[in-house]
C-alpha cells in the first residue's frame, strides 16, 4: 500500500513510468478501474487515510495513486478478536452487516446510503443482544460491538448533513432524531464499561469515541452544547496526545479540529493556538508541498489575520520558525544572547 502511495522519485509522468500497453488496456477498462479504485479507498478506510473523494487516478501510470491525494490521516479503532468460544454466530453476524453496510455506504459521505445500510443496522443491534448474552452486559467485548454499532448509526446520521455546514463535524446542523439519540446512547455506554477498566483502556479508542460525542452535542442545540462540544473535543486531543504523541499527524488532525471549532465560535486566540500546533506537525511530518500542510496554512491565514498576529503573511517556508519564535519568545531571546556570547 505504501508504494502504491508513493510517487516516482522525479515526481513526473515519463514515458518510462508507464505500465506496458497490454496492461495498460486491461486497466483503462471502466469497471476495473472502479474496483481498483474501491479497493484503494477500502484500503484507507481500514489504515485511516481520508483519500479525496474527487480523486481520478490515471490508472496509466505504474503509481496511479499519489500523495496528493490523501487529505488527513486519522485513527482507527479496531474491535478486538473474537475469542474461539463465542462460536460462529456473533463473527457471522459481524461479516454480514460489515459487507452489508460497504454496499450501502456511498463514495461521498454525504449522499444518502442504500437500502443494505438499514438492513446492516438491524444486523448490528442482533449482534449487539448476542455479545451481551455469551459475554454479559458489561463485558469488553460488548463494548467493542457498541462502538461498531455506534459508529454505524453515526455515519447514517451524518448523510443528512452537509460540506458546508462544519469544516471539522459531519453532525453540525443536522436537527436532533431518534438515530442521534440511539447514537449518543451507544458511545456513552460504551465509555462507560471502558472506564470501569481504566487498566488496559486504549486511549486511542476513547480519544475517538469523545470525537464523536463532541459532534454530536454541537448538534443537539441544547443550552450548554457549546462548552460540552469544546470540552469534549479538547478532551479527544489531550487523550489522543497522551497515547500517539503530540507529533502524531493524527493528534496534528485533532488540533486542526479543535482549532475549527474555536474559529466557529468566534474564539480567534483559542483557534489559533491549536491551528498552529497543527500547522507544525504537519509541516514536519508531511513537508511544505503536501496537500495536507497546504490546507492547514490556508485555514490557519485567517485565523490569524483575525487576531492580527502577522503570521498570516509570513511565507508557508518560513512560518514553523515565526511560530515557534511567537510561542517561545523567551527561548528565542535565550538561544539569540548565547550566540552572541560565544561570537
């Protein structure tokens, strides 16, 4: 998967990049070209790579799929295995509402799924009342089928909203429904059992249940949803920093998100703190040229141009040095004598 990703050293089309002509007309056919196409965003789904779902490779090319492609990365959660004695049923309901639910689920993720969408979510819950009778109601492995059952509803939840509603959260502006409520329920629960077991406890799965809880009360419209979405959401990056590091691109992404949802609020000194924690891990991990550090800088301009830091019109080159001379003046100042002490 990684060298599928990756471009040619040089970073141009030549003629000698190309496939050979027999293969290239097995792959310039349609329907090959779409399943490869599936099959690559199966494969970032499953890693935790959001691919640009406007993406049309050039299956001509011996790497169709390039960096510029990937907008972000996140973390994945996986459910655990499922131990040898709870028999066959439990895994054969899983498989079936998992394939069932892939061929409902659209290319975008919010154009309304099929049919096979609801048929997996009756799956889910049988599966749900399963795990709770082999395992017992506050096992760890019922937690692992609340969180898959969860994120399932949410993701049905979220095609009613839309791009333009929230740069960070896919529930913003979508009116609260009997799915939502179903949704918060799940998560919660399934925090709750995780809780009860601090030991052993993966950070990264709390990190990304408090994400999804987070955008879900900015769509609650109840009265204190405002500070319960920052909380939550502030929460899911300190516990993500906590379990992958704060250079992590996928704590890089929460900052980013945090950052939105100051922005949203109005609150430019909050946003642009996180912007620019974002801006830093990504400009190191990423590079100055990749998609992902080119859109962190276009969001971070305003945030800045709205406090008038100056950063805003700093050259993207330069600005990790201008960030980290703002964020630690007195270390700067420190590093600056001593230079001049041992000139």
């Amino acid at each position: 998967t990684r060298r599928a990703l990756t471009p040619s050293v040089s970073g141009k089309r030549s003629a000698t990049s190309r496939l050979p002509s027999t293969t290239t007309g097995c792959f310039r056919l349609t329907a090959r070209g779409s399943t490869c196409l599936r099959i690559a965003r199966d494969v970032c789904r499953f890693v935790g790579v959001d691919l640009d779902p406007e993406v049309e490779p050039d299956y001509s090319m011996l790497r169709p799929f390039l960096p510029e492609f990937i907008l972000g990365a996140h973390p994945v959660v996986q459910m655990g295995p499922i131990p040898p004695e709870a028999g066959c049923e439990l895994a054969s309901l899983l498989a079936r509402a998992t394939e069932l639910d892939r061929k409902g689920t659209r290319l975008v993720w919010h154009h309304a799924g099929g049919p096979e969408r609801a048929e997996a979510t009756e799956i889910l819950r049988e599966a749900l009342a399963v795990a709770e009778h082999i395992y017992g109601a506050d096992s760890e492995e019922v937690a692992n089928v609340l969180t898959l059952l969860a994120d399932h509803l949410k993701s049905r939840f979220d095609e009613a909203g839309r791009p333009e509603f929230s740069r960070w959260n896919r529930s913003a502006g979508i009116p609260p429904s009997e799915l939502s409520t179903e949704t918060k329920a799940l998560y919660e629960r399934a925090l709750a059992l995780r809780e009860k077991e601090a030991a052993g406890f993966p950070s990264t799965e709390r990190a990304h249940i408090l994400r999804a809880l987070a955008g879900l009360s900015q769509s609650s419209g109840e009265e204190d949803s405002q500070e319960r979405t920052i909380a939550l959401l502030q929460e899911a990056a300190g516990t993500l920093e906590g379990a992958v590091g704060f250079q992590h691109p996928a704590t890089a992404a929460l900052y980013e998100e945090v950052a939105l949802l100051y922005q949203e609020f109005g609150q430019f000194d909050d946003a642009a703190t996180f912007i620019r924690r974002a801006f830093v891990v990504f400009f190191v991990v990423f590079g100055p040229d990749s998609t992902v550090t080119r859109r962190c800088h276009a969001r971070l301009q305003p945030i800045e141009t709205s406090i008038a830091s100056g950063l805003e019109s700093v050259p993207l080159s330069a600005l990790v040095d201008a960030i980290e001379q703002l964020e630690l003046p007195g270390e700067s100042e420190e590093a600056e004598m001593a230079g001049l002490i041992g000139a």
